[in-house]
C-alpha cells in the first residue's frame, strides 16, 4: 500500500511538472498582444488608438525622424515617414505585441505593430524611414531591426540615400538661436550654426567643438551610421562651417546636443 501511494505520488509530480514546462512553453509561443484600432498618426513611430484613454502607442526598437512642430524644428525624411506610417495604419485595425516593459516614462505604450502580418516597426527601417533603437530590456527583435536597416542601406533607401537629398523642412531657419545663448535652450529642440574648431575623440564618444560653446556629440554605436556615408566627423567636420539640428543638454555647465546622423549636420561650407 505505502509503495502504491509513493508511486502515486511520483506520477503526480511528474505530470505537474511537465504540465507547468509546456504551460510556460505555450506562453513563450504565444505573446502578449491585443488588437485595436488607430484613429491618428501623430509621426513614423507615435500612433493614438481607440482604447478608453485613446493612450499614445510609441513603435518599439526603431526612431523616426522628427517632424516639424510650432515649437519644434523638424528632421530631413520626417514628412515622409509620418505619410509611409500613415499609410500602413490610419483607421486600420492593428495587433501590438508587447515586449518585456509594456510602458514608457511618459505613459506611452511600448509595442511591435502588425498590419495583417507585416511587421510596421521592421518595414520603417527596411524602407530607410528609421534607425534602429533598442533599448533593454525590450530587445526581443533586435537581430531583425539590425538586419531590416543593413537592409535599407544596402539600397541606399531613405536616410541612407545621398546627404545631397535630405533637405530639412523650409520653417526650420526660425529655430536657429545663436552659439553665446545655447544654455538658455536646455531641454528644448532648436538649429544652430558655427564653425568647428576642435574635435575629441574617446572609446565611446566624439566631440565636435563649436567655437569653445557648444560640444556637438556623437556615441559610438552611432558611428557606423556615419561610416555609411565615408565620413569620419573627427576629421570631415574639422574647420568647417556647420548647421545642426538637435535638442539643448547641460553637461557639466556647457550645453551640447547629441546628434545620431549625419543628416542632422549639414555644411555650409
């Protein structure tokens, strides 16, 4: 009898036990994802959709380029990644499917976006409309996001075409605010012009210093976008006149801007 009930027992644990692993490997299967509706698409990676709060979507792993707002300066490509997006999700149903953290700082929900079976967040990036940005934890597709622009490059499509092409919006001159007041700008996005006089370069940063004002900053994980372009900003942007799009940060009581492409650096010489 007491051999009985222990063999019982064993047998329940193992069915437990692999209850729970194809529990848990039906989860990993399936994700987290719900459908709703877009009812408007505020740029390429920012959509509002039809949930009792209409709360703000912000695409997962890829940054658009900034679209011009009365406060605001725009970016080159801005207009037309907002029209592409647009063209994908306006007034369409659509399946977000949610990585590791489902919201950002400011509330947004953080979500891959599916119309039918296309991945919008990819086809951005495959059609040169974004760059890639993981940020962990959420980085369940980041080999995808990486090849989809490897992709958009090899074509020259979009933000990897000619520089010559990547015109900033026409509005953008009333942004520009000069070098000596920068400080006064903190936080917000504006354009500026100078000339570079000095440049710094460390194991994760380059510096372009403008006229001993402002630092123009570029991280390591975004030289490569430069590469793409055959420029290296310590040597090309040297003495050269320069006009920059980007938002005011204080580091260490000198304002600087932090700049991911090199169609946020247009000279002027």
């Amino acid at each position: 009898m007491k051999r009985n009930t222990t063999k019982a027992i064993y047998l329940l644990f193992f069915i437990l036990l692999f209850g729970a692993y194809y529990f848990f490997k039906n989860e990993d299967v399936v994700p987290d994802s719900k459908e709703v509706t877009v009812i408007e698409v505020l740029d390429g990676d920012t959509v509002i959709i039809d949930d009792a709060k209409h709360s703000r979507v912000r695409y997962l792993d890829i940054d658009t380029p900034e679209i011009p707002h009365q406060n605001s300066p725009g970016d080159p490509m801005a207009l037309e990644a907002w029209d592409y997006n647009s063209d994908l999700v306006d007034g369409r149903t659509v399946r977000l499917e949610f990585d590791e953290q489902k919201y950002d700082p400011y509330g947004r929900i953080l979500a891959h976006v599916y119309v039918d079976n296309l991945l919008v967040n990819e086809e951005l990036l495959k059609q040169g409309l974004a760059t890639v940005l993981i940020i962990k934890p959420n980085d369940k597709y980041a080999e995808k996001m990486h090849d989809a622009v490897d992709e958009a490059r090899k074509e020259k499509r979009g933000i990897w075409g000619s520089l010559k092409n990547l015109h900033p919006p026409e509005n953008n001159s009333r942004f520009q605010i000069d070098l000596d007041k920068a400080n006064r700008y903190e936080g917000k996005r504006v354009v500026i012009h100078g000339q570079v006089t000095g440049t710094r370069k460390s194991d994760k940063v380059i510096a372009l210093n403008m006229q001993d004002m402002i630092d123009i900053v570029i991280f390591r994980d975004n030289w490569n976008n430069f590469e793409h372009f055959d420029i290296d900003p310590e040597i090309y942007y040297k003495d050269k006149h320069i006009e920059v799009i980007g938002r005011i940060r204080m580091r260490k009581g000198k304002p600087s801007m932090v700049v991911d492409h090199p169609m946020l650096l247009r000279s002027r010489n």
